[in-house]
C-alpha cells in the first residue's frame, strides 16, 4: 500500500509539473528550460514566507502560485513571444535563469536541511496499513489541481483556443483569436502549476538548490517519453515514472536508485524515440 501511495504522489507531483512545460511547448513550439529552477523558486518562496514571515502553509502555497503566474507571464511577453523564431536565444536566457535562480539558492540556504511545514499532520489507516496524512493531502489536491487543468484543455474556450493555436498560430490568429493572450495564459497556469508542484515536494522531500535540476530530468524524460502533443501520454508516463522512483531505491541504495530508472527511460527512447503516445521531440 505505502509503494502504491508513495508511487501516486510521486507520479501526481511529475504530471504537473510537466503539464506546465507540455503546455508551452505545445503552445509556442519552444522548450522552457527554467521550468525546473521555477518549480524550485516557487517552492522556497513558499518555505521564506512560512518561515520568515509566519504566514500558514496553505496560503504561502496559494501565493506563491499566483507570483510564479505572474513570472509566467512576464517570461512569456520577454522571453518567448520576442524570440519564438530563435530557439539558441530562448536557451541562453533559460539557463541564465537556472544558474541566478540556482545561485540565490545557495547564497541563501547553504547546506542548511529546509522543509515546508506539514500539508497534513498524521496518520490515516487504509487496509491495515499506516498511510501519512501529508502524502493521501498531496495526492488529493493534486488529483483536483491536474482534473481542473485538464477540463480547462477539454471543454472550455480556452482550451479549443489553446488547440487552435498550438496547431496553427498565424490560422488561430485569422479565426480572430488573441494568440498572445492565449499564449500568455498558458505560460501563468503551466508555471503555477510548477510551482505547486515545488511547494508540495519541498514539504514532502525537503528543499535542496539542486531540487530544480532534478525535476527538469524527470520533466524532459515524462515529455519525451509520452511523445509530444500527447497530455494523457504525460499522465500514464507520470505514473510510470512514479513508480520507478518508488521501487528502484527500496533495492538499490545511493545513486543507483535514481539512476536505474533513466537508463530504462533512455533504453525505452532508442526503441520508440517518437514517444509512445504522440510525435518525436525535437530539441
């Protein structure tokens, strides 16, 4: 039962923070290499202003989405809409933000261990089996955040505008349809959701500077592996990836843990480098 929790909310946190990046690019047809130093950012302003400041989880949680939205969508309008055609400057400015965001980090916390206050204090019993209240609350609400984000897609206005786009920006743009708007709409909800997604890992995990380059590695691998274009690809390939890091590093210790599941990921690419459930992504 623990492997299947641990597995679950493993698997929930990876979806949404990979959604975001999805999101983009299949949106603007451009790879946001921040993502993972914006999950890191929205994890410990949430953990400075429960710190810091005494505000309560929730709402710290609450706020740092909505800053890391509005991040979003000034990336959107100086980062990604000036340079849609120049990939090699989207990357430069993309790992100009990890290496500021990565060094605040390192300035600021050092070695120092750091973890967001408890989203559920306790112990639930289910089965027979002790479950942790900060795991089944992760679970829950992450399950409701990527429900939500996923009717947006399916049956809203935005989301038919969001297909419409993503398949022809300069058709969308004649239908009458604010492609920038739009645009700039799906880069704050795929960065909030990031942000979220840190915030719930850095109480469930702990903070580390690192802890956005290693949710980049995930989100590359979940992306590419789902194939691009494909959302439900990224929600099976999500809980698939959840559960390799689950089981591995019960039997494996140390590094070999973490490593085991990217050879299978990489070996998985050689064998279907176009995903199993969309096309190729081509970098």
């Amino acid at each position: 039962m623990n492997i299947l929790i641990n597995t679950l909310v493993l698997g929930i946190m990876y979806i949404l923070a990979s959604l975001g990046f999805a999101f983009i690019f299949n949106m603007l047809g451009t790879i946001n290499l921040a993502h993972g130093a914006l999950y890191m950012v929205g994890a410990y302003l949430c953990y400075y202003l429960c710190a810091m400041a005494g505000v309560n989880q929730w709402i710290a949680m609450v706020i740092a989405a909505i800053v890391l939205a509005g991040v979003g969508l000034l990336l959107e309008k100086v980062m990604f809409r000036p340079f849609l055609t120049n990939f090699d400057r989207i990357v430069m400015i993309s790992v100009g933000l990890i290496t500021i965001g990565q060094t605040i980090a390192n300035i600021l916390t050092g070695n120092k261990a750091m973890v967001i206050p408890s989203y559920g204090s306790g112990l639930t019993k289910i089965a027979g089996t002790s479950i942790s209240n900060e795991r089944l609350v992760t679970f829950g609400v992450g399950l409701v955040l990527l429900l939500a984000a996923l009717y947006i897609v399916n049956y809203t206005a935005l989301g038919r505008q969001m297909e419409a786009v993503s398949q022809d920006r300069l058709g969308a743009a004649l239908q009458g349809i604010n492609i920038n708007r739009v645009s700039a709409i799906v880069c704050a909800i795929g960065i909030a959701l990031a942000a979220v997604a840190g915030c719930f890992m850095g109480a469930y995990l702990g903070l580390s500077s690192n802890m956005g380059d290693t949710m980049n590695l995930r989100i590359l691998m979940l992306v590419m592996l789902a194939g691009a274009g494909s959302m439900n690809g990224i929600l099976i390939t999500g809980t698939v990836m959840g559960f390799l890091d689950t089981i591995f590093p019960l039997y494996f210790a140390g590094n070999a843990g973490s490593a085991i599941p990217i050879a299978i990921v990489v070996v998985l690419l050689l064998i279907k480098p176009e995903g199993f459930f969309g096309h190729e992504l081509k970098m």
